[in-house]
C-alpha cells in the first residue's frame, strides 16, 4: 500500500449513477478537479486542498478521505453500501435453486 492509497475506498456515482472506487489521494484528487467549477463550495475547496497537501506529503491520507468522504455525503455522492450477506440471503430467498 503506497502512502497516498486509502485504507479502504470511498465508493461514489458518477456520470449515470455508475460508482466509482476512489482508492487514493490521486484519486480523489482527480475526481475533484473534473467537479464543474459552478458548483463548487467550502466542501470542495476542503478537500481539493487537504489532496494538494498529501500530496506534498503534509497531511495523511486517511485525512483526505475523511474530507473527500465529507464532500461527496454533502452532494449525495456516496455509493449506497450493499451487505453481501444481506444481499446473499435476498437473493437465496427468491430462487430456491441458490444454495
């Protein structure tokens, strides 16, 4: 794991609703760069900055994510989690023929 990689990704849509693993600093960085310049607010600014600083090497990743995983709540862009377990037994409960 290099130091700009987060421990876990921060899952969000994009473009049609497609999500999207962001998994680093780069990552994150890149997807708020794209983000169009008239929708940008103190959230973003937050977290393009805190990239811009890891990146230098002066802040951890880990702060990154929790900035850019505050950003991407405030705009709904957050990925809806799905318990495999959960989604396991669903889908057994519907076709008897799973196992």
């Amino acid at each position: 794991m290099t130091p700009d990689t987060f421990r876990e990704p921060v899952s969000v849509l994009v473009g049609l609703g497609l999500p999207v693993q962001v998994k680093s600093v780069m990552d994150a960085y890149r997807y708020l760069v794209e983000w169009p310049v008239s929708t940008r607010d103190a959230s973003h600014s937050m977290a393009i900055n805190a990239c811009r600083a890891a990146l230098l090497g002066e802040v951890e990743a880990e702060t990154v994510r929790g900035l850019f995983t505050a950003f991407a709540e405030k705009h709904d862009l957050l990925a809806p989690t799905i318990d495999p377990v959960v989604a396991s037994r669903s889908r057994r409960d519907r076709d008897p023929h799973i196992r």
